[in-house]
C-alpha cells in the first residue's frame, strides 16, 4: 500500500506530519453527552496530578488537506481543547471548528467534510500526537479508512448529529 503524507497545521504555528501508511483499526449538553465510547471518558475527578493518557490523545483534524484542528476526541470534558467541552471552542454548537455544528462544515450532514454526513468522502481524520492515523470521524460505514471511527459511529449518530 502506497504511504499518504499529510500535514497539519496546528495553532501555535507547528505543523504536525502525518505518514498514512496502513490503517489502525479498533475492535453541548452533559446528558447529550452521555454515551460516548469508553475510549473518551474523563480522569477521576479528585485527581490533584495532570492526566496522564492511559491511551494516546486522539484528536481530530478536518477541512481541505485536513488542516483544521477539531479537538480532541478522548480528553477530560474539562480540558480546553475536548470535543465533550461544551463551553470551549471544540464543543460548542456555535463554533466554526465544532463537530457540534451543524451548519458548518464540520458537523453538517451535507458538507464533504462534515463528521454528519453519511456519504462523505473526507470527513475528519482521527490522529495522535505522534502522528498516527487511526480512521475517520464519521457516519459513513462504508469509507475505506473508517478504522476506529468505527467505534464512534453510534455517539456520532445518536448524539452529536441528532442534537
């Protein structure tokens, strides 16, 4: 398989590279927010230590060339940057980089790009911060790349794009 390179630009101005190569596959409100896969749960509470990932951080990246960070999917619904903060930027219904909204690119269920629409061609890519692609952040079940998206599939449907 022929190797895709990919490069992010983040917002602090460095770019993150990512090296496609192979697929890695994984067998708002609060209550609207109840039902997201294990793999996005939030740190105990009563911890006085930084969270530590048990598994990598997982963030989204979406747009033309996916360089539009989108957050992070498996982050503290406290952490600034977390897809499950409904008060940041990543989490918000309004904002323009938000999976939550529906009327921009990210979240609608008609844009090419949007994690909402069940026939799109370049949704969201998931990564790591080392650079490893895990799949796509979508409602399309039959994209190629879908990988551990899979896993999120449900939440997408029954929560982020049905709010």
């Amino acid at each position: 398989m022929r190797s895709r390179h990919h490069k992010f630009r983040l917002r602090n101005g460095l770019y993150l590279l990512l090296i496609c190569g192979s697929i890695i596959g994984a067998g708002c409100r609060s209550t609207a927010r109840q039902g997201v896969p294990q793999t996005i749960t939030a740190p105990p509470a009563a911890s006085s230590q930084p969270h530590r990932y048990s598994s990598p951080k997982l963030m989204i990246f979406g747009g033309e060339d996916h360089g539009t960070y989108l957050g992070c999917l498996n982050c503290s619904q406290y952490a600034a940057d977390s897809v499950l903060n409904r008060y940041g930027t990543y989490g918000s219904s309004y904002s323009t980089s938000s999976i939550w909204n529906h009327y921009n690119e990210f979240g609608s269920a008609y844009s090419n790009f949007g994690a909402c629409n069940q026939y799109a061609t370049d949704p969201p890519v998931i990564v790591d911060s080392d650079g490893n692609f895990y799949g796509r952040l979508t409602l399309n079940q039959y994209h190629a790349q879908i990988g551990a998206g899979k896993s999120y599939h449900d939440w997408l449907e029954n929560t982020v794009c049905n709010e």
